[in-house]
C-alpha cells in the first residue's frame, strides 16, 4: 500500500523549515512557520508565540527585519519538532529566569534552525529591556498562580491533577505550550498521560508534581495545571482541545472564559480583585452552566479541526438542521429504498423508517445479508457522492438487540465485546475506485483498515457510550463525542490516517435512546477527502443532516428490538466482504 501515504508529520516540519529559511524577512519567515506553509490558520499558529516573542516579531515585522543564515545580534528563529515557531532570544535557552531541567524543553530548543534576524538599522532601542520585562511579568504571573495553589489544601490540589490525568487518559491527544514549556501526549515529545505515557511513567509530568512539594514546583508546571484545570472545568473535558498547538496561559485563558460566557448569553461573574486562579475557577463554573444551558436550548455545537496542531474551535450553531439540509440525492434515496413519498420532515422520514423495519431485517440483494445492510450501504453512499466525499461510513455495534438487553439490565457483559462485535459500512465513491486503476489489489485493503478503525472506536466509546466506563476498570476507553467536526490536513499524525490518505474528513457523532436514556456517539457518519479542497461549514451541515437521517434509521431499528423483535445482527462489512466485494474484477466493473 502507498497510493494515499503522506509524508508524516516529522518529514513535513523539516520541509516548512526549509522553506521558511528562504524567505527574505524574519516576518515571512515566522507566518510561513507558525502556519506549517499555510496548512494552519496563520492567526492560530502565531498563537504559540511566548509574551516575548510576540513582542519581538511585531518589532522584526515593523523593522523589515531581514533572515539569513549567519548570526547577527542573537535573536534566531527555530521550528521546533512539535511543530512550534519560536523566536528566541539572547541567553533565554540558558539561563532565563523560567528555564528548567525538564525533558520537555528539549522538544522545543533543540528543532530545526531556520535563521537569524537582521536588524537594517541596529536593534530597536530598548528591545532587550522590554523583552526581559515581559520575560519577568510572565515569571511573576505563575509564581501567583503557584503561590494560590500553595494557599489551598492539598487535598484540593490533588484533585485537580486526578482530574487532568482522568480526562486526559479518556480523550485524544493535545499540544499545549505555557511560556517556554511544552506539554503533550502525542508522541515521541510525549510528557502527559496517554497513549505514549503510563500515569506511573516517570515522563508524566503530573506524576511529578503529585510527588513533590507544591512550593517547589516549576512556575510554569503550576500555570499549567491551574489554566488546564480551569478549562477542562468549562465544558466537556474536550474543551482542552481548543487550546491545543497555543499557549495556555492566564490572560489568554480569561479572555477566551469571557468570550464563551458572552456567546452563552449568560452574565459575567464578578472577578475583580480575586487572585488569577481563582477567577480562572469562577469563570469556568460559570461557562460550563452557561453552556448546559444553551445546549438545553437546542443550540447544537460543532468544531473546525486543525489536524496539524490539534487546535479544534468549538462553535455553538442556533439554527437546527431539517431535512431541507439533506442533500435531494440522499432524501430521494430513502423514499426509494422504503418505497414511499418524499418525507416532510424527520418524523416524517423516522415513521417511514419504523414502518419497514421488519422488511429490512429480511434478506437482502446484490452481495448484502439483509435489506438493513443494503439500504444502510446505499444511503451512506449516496451521501458520499453527494457531499463530493472520496470514502463515506457509518459505524455502530453488530447485535444492537442484544446490547439493548444487556443496557436495560445493567449488565457490563458488552464491555468484554471486542473489536470484531463492531462494523462499519465504508463506501467508495466512483472516484475514489477510479483512482487505484493501477493498483486495484490496494482498494480493498484501504478499505479494510478503515473500516477496522472504525470498528477500533466503536469499541472504544462503548463504555462511555453505555453509561458503565466508571465500572471499566483497567478496560481502555475515550468519552464518547458528541460534536459534529471538520478537520483539515489530518492525514499526517494518525497513523491510519497517513498510510490511507485521510487529509480533509467530517465527522457526525449522534447517539440514540436505549433503555430510556441517551446514549451518545453509539453511531456516526463520516466523510473523508483524500485529494481536492477541503470541506466548508456548507458540507459540515449536509453531513450533520445526513446523519440526522441516519440517526432516524438506527433509532428505529433499537426500537424495534426492544419490543422483541429478532435481530439478525450485522454480518456484512467485515474483511472478507470487503475483499469480496471490491477484488480487482469488481472494482474494475464497478
């Protein structure tokens, strides 16, 4: 396989390093390597600039400062292997007064050189004097926040970094950076909990400081725990995300809390005279209780995704999606499929769905065991062409009966499923079968592995999904996702992701009533691009009413099982129907 491999994350920074090197001016140089050549939103990347550096680029910006490759006055321009722009300056690698010994900053220091600024008429006056000041007010901004968590029981403290382990350990992976440090769970620079660090790693910095004196800690470790701790407390654990590839620190922190309660349409809490953690603290209780109260409203949130850095940006939509969002193709589809009049709206569509439910769980045609497969199969291709997707998909468990069962009876015996009780229905579309012509023994294996991590993360989220991951014991799980999302350039960290040419992708997560509750993510609706432009808010919303409609779908087949009716089960999608169904002959004759 090989048609669809990307580079890879680490090839990639090392060409943007490359690249920014050539550029005649420090300015360009920095956009050129804060955006990883314009594949990140240049605001977004700029982000990861300390206090300092942002004030040492405006002043390179307003000078015409020049980049070439030799020394000149000290201040250099480094990318570093997470991916970071950063402008560093005189001793600051050394003996800045925030420098530590941790593993981290060698992440950060030690990345690709691009150059050294030039200054045409001599360093500005009074350059250095202000970057030592913005230097210190950084410093004593943390030794506050250490001196406030210091001030509170340590019972307290530790429960704060009990729940950043927690939420850490259950969630994908993040890069955030405060001040000078780096901190993160992706990878070789890995120095938090998760899929590259064990909580008793002595790499997990949260270990450390849970062993050590809280007056002795690092100020930029206590800034950390005290902003992230705040902002996993404002939302969804998730919410750690949206800093993710930027600085996480007190004034950004503070003005982002205010942002959301504003969009919430709830009031600011009082924080004057209140010591910065604290503050911290209230806002976020404040805009986790405004937020519940929006989504209650109907307010539905969805994210834009930086696959590169991380960064995902929550936004809060007001207007529902109807079935007028639907694409036609896809609506039209469903009344073919059930033999009925174009529905009016999702009741609509939903009674339809309930009323051929027993004809879908008969057998099926053309290579499916059941109608359920084959119409399943139909309305996610047909939403994959018509949102100009190269792959579609759907996932969701095999003998959905039976897990209602074990849910109504608060059993945890799913928790013992494995990957194989999953499926996912992965559908090609016409393009995407043209592209592999010349290697079409590959179709079929694309398709195989990306069916197989589909499967990988219905298994993942069950626990979660079900309502029993505090019962999970040792049993891995992520928190089952609950936003709609757009990503860009995704196809170079994950490695299923850059072995099969994810780049561009929308994801639907949608739950349905089981056993008379909610349960989140049991099913989605994905599409990805591996070749073209990347996917506008405009597709995000078709893809969210595609999988509206879909969620009619499943939420009538749970219903129908739970009033006794025999499940058959998914027996399709799995590796030798696709192997079957797309081998070279029927591929070609597709």
């Amino acid at each position: 396989m090989g048609i669809l491999r990307s580079e890879g994350f680490a090839a990639l920074v090392e060409s943007v390093a490359s690249e920014a090197a050539a550029r005649a001016t420090v300015a360009e140089a920095v956009e050129h390597a804060a955006s990883l050549a314009g594949r990140v939103p240049v605001e977004i990347g700029l982000r990861a600039l300390t206090r300092p550096e942002e004030h040492l680029f405006a002043a390179a910006r307003a000078a015409r400062a020049e980049l070439r490759a030799e020394p000149g006055s000290g201040e250099r321009l480094v990318l570093t292997r997470t991916g970071r722009a950063r402008l560093l300056f005189g001793d600051q690698e050394n003996s800045d007064q925030e420098n530590s010994d941790q593993e981290n900053d060698d992440q950060e220091n030690d990345g690709h050189p691009v150059g050294y600024v030039h200054w045409p008429n001599g360093r500005p006056t009074g350059l250095a004097a202000e970057l030592a000041r913005l230097s210190t007010r950084d410093f004593d901004e943390a030794v506050d926040i250490r001196d406030w968590l210091a001030g509170l029981p340590r019972t307290r403290v530790d429960a704060m970094i009990e729940k950043i382990r927690f939420s850490l350990l259950h969630m994908a992976p993040v890069q955030l950076y405060t001040g000078t440090a780096h901190y993160g769970n992706l990878g070789k620079s890995s120095n938090l909990v998760g899929k590259s660090v064990r909580p008793d790693s002595d790499r997990c910095r949260l270990k450390s400081l849970a062993e050590t004196e809280i007056t002795d800690w690092d100020v930029r470790d206590a800034c950390f725990l005290a902003c992230l701790h705040a902002l996993i407390s404002s939302g969804p654990a998730v919410r750690a995300e949206e800093f993710s590839g930027t600085q996480l620190r007190p004034d950004r922190l503070l003005a982002f809390l205010r942002r959301k309660i504003d969009d919430y349409r709830v009031g600011r809490p009082p924080i004057d005279g209140l010591p910065t953690g604290q503050a911290l603290q209230l806002l976020a209780e404040t805009c986790a209780e405004g937020r519940a109260t929006a989504t209650a409203a109907g307010a539905r949130p969805y994210r834009v995704i930086q696959g590169l850095n991380l960064n995902k940006r929550e936004t809060l939509a007001h207007d529902p999606v109807t079935i007028a969002d639907v694409p036609t193709a896809v609506v039209r589809a469903a009344a073919r499929e059930l033999d009925c009049p174009i529905p009016a709206d999702f009741a609509e569509l939903r009674t339809a769905f309930e009323a051929a439910m027993p004809a879908l769980n008969g057998s099926g045609a053309d290579g499916f065991s059941t109608r359920f497969e084959q119409v399943l199969h139909e309305l996610v291709m047909v939403g994959t062409e018509a949102i100009g997707s190269d792959v579609g998909m759907s996932r969701g468990p095999r003998r959905i009966g039976e897990l209602a069962a074990m849910v109504a009876a608060d059993s945890p015996e799913a928790m013992e499923w494995t990957t194989t009780a999953f499926y996912c229905c992965v559908t090609p579309s016409r393009g995407f079968v043209e592209h592999f012509a010349a290697a079409a023994d590959e179709l079929p294996q694309v398709l195989r592995a990306i069916s197989a991590r589909m499967r990988y993360n219905g298994w993942h989220y069950l626990p979660h999904t079900i309502g029993m991951h505090e019962r999970a014991d040792e049993r891995d799980w992520f928190f089952a996702p609950t936003m709609s999302d757009l990503t860009d350039w995704s196809d170079q960290h994950h490695t299923g992701h850059v072995a099969n040419g994810v780049r561009y992708a929308i994801r639907v997560p949608f739950g349905v009533a089981m056993a008379g509750e909610h349960r989140p993510g049991m099913f989605d609706f994905r599409l990805m691009r591996a070749f073209g432009e990347p996917y506008t808010l405009d597709d995000l919303r078709a893809g969210t009413a595609v999988g509206e409609l879909l969620r009619c779908l499943y939420q009538a087949r749970v219903d129908a099982f739970a009033d006794g009716a025999a499940d058959p089960g998914i027996l399709d999608f799995d590796n030798p129907w696709y192997q079957a169904r797309y081998s070279s002959t029927l591929a070609t004759a597709r």
